[in-house]
C-alpha cells in the first residue's frame, strides 16, 4: 500500500529520538510524523494530557494512516484507536505491556512501579540511568546498543520527574478491551523483553490481533533491528 501517513509515539523515558533512523526506512514510500509527547523533547506543552494529546492527532487525520505506538505510547495509541473513529487503518504496539496489574510477573509490575517513582524522587539520575540499562539488558548487542544510545541521547533533557511519575500511574490505571476490540492490531514483541507479560500475549485470541516476534533484543529493539521493524510493518500495510 503506497501513499501512507504512518504516526510513531514514543515511549516513558525517551522522546521520539528514540526511533533511531527508522524513518529512514519509512520516508520513500510514506508521509512519516513522529512525535514528541508533551514534557518529552522538543515538545514543551506541560498542560496537555497525553491521553488527549493522542486523541486529538487521531482525531485530526482525514488520511489513511497506520500508528506505531512502542511501550507506553503503545497503550496511549490502543485507547485512542478503540474510542476514536478515524482513518486510521491499524495500528503496531511494540513491546506494549497489556498485563501490568496481572499475576505474572515482570519487571513492569506494580511493586516495581512504586519502586521507581521512590527512587526518581530520591536519586532521579541513577534512576534514569538504570532504567537505560535495563530496556537492553537482555539484547545480544547490549554493548553496540549501549553505545549508540549513549550517542543518540548525550544532549539530551529527560522529562521531569513529575511528568514521568504521572505517566507511571498512568499505565498502573491503564484498562483495555484489547480481547474484544474489533480493529487491527499488530503485537510486535522482542524475544528478550523483560518488560512484557509474554504468557498473556501467547493466550490472547483475537482474529484482528496479528503477533510477531522479534528475536535478540530486549524492551528497546530500535538500534539493532530497524530494518526488521521496518519489513513487519511494511509487510502488513
């Protein structure tokens, strides 16, 4: 399908810098926006919702569009797309934790939830820097990944503690109908994320669910496998 509008949103700590050269991949064929949620980025509109920042971009399409939501962004992108009709045609949700509050457990659980927001309050540097750790700490390419990331992100000004301590509690809140939705969605998830509730993504059974596995790489699958990103989402528009 050519002549697209294809919409990335990033995740909790990075901006939209995160994406590493997929647009790349993207631009001949299709108009590509990616962006930075308020308090992330270039973007320093702190009074916007993220919630309603999504759903005001969904609502303002008036072209066939697909959405590519990873982490976070991923469940901001599922609760814009079931509650508004749009043109958008599906969307991807890479390594998107749907399962949070459920019994298995991850490294994105409730605990470790409470855990993080102590810890921004106490020691915000080590924190971030920890975090950064752990999205690639089970890649294959943890030291090239590591290195590049350090690159992409030397100058750069994470979010404020109170944006990401709101945005913590936001995805403890989160609720989906993600088993009953009648829309297309892609689940694209890394082999080695720790983040992700595998065994619940393995028991959802939705015809308009695809899934895809990515194998190596952890939470953070941007620096190592763009170009496989790039041919699931191509291969499926």
């Amino acid at each position: 399908m050519q002549n697209l509008n294809i919409i990335f949103i990033h995740g909790w700590l990075f901006d939209s810098k995160v994406w590493c050269g997929i647009r790349n991949y993207f631009h001949t064929k299709h108009s590509v926006k990616m962006y930075d949620l308020p308090g992330y980025g270039k973007n320093k509109t702190l009074k916007l919702d993220h919630q309603k920042f999504c759903d005001r971009i969904f609502s303002d399409i008036n072209h066939p569009t697909i959405v590519v939501g990873w982490s976070y962004g991923g469940l901001l992108a599922l609760k814009s797309y079931s509650s508004i009709n749009s043109n958008i045609k599906k969307i991807f949700l890479i390594n998107t934790n749907l399962n949070i509050m459920g019994k298995n457990k991850t490294i994105l659980n409730p605990e470790n939830i409470a855990q993080l927001k102590s810890n921004l309050r106490l020691r915000r540097e080590k924190t971030i820097q920890k975090f950064t750790y752990e999205v690639l700490r089970h890649s294959k390419y943890l030291k090239q990944e590591l290195i590049m990331l350090n690159k992409i992100y030397y100058d750069s000004y994470w979010p404020s503690n109170n944006e990401l301590i709101k945005n913590l509690e936001y995805m403890e809140n989160f609720k989906h109908d993600i088993e009953n939705i009648q829309r297309d969605i892609i689940l694209i998830n890394s082999e080695n994320d720790i983040f992700n509730d595998m065994e619940y993504l393995k028991g959802l059974d939705n015809k308009f669910i695809q899934k895809k596995i990515i194998k190596d790489v952890g939470h953070l699958p941007f620096i190592s496998r763009n170009k496989e990103i790039y041919s699931l989402i191509e291969n499926s528009i």
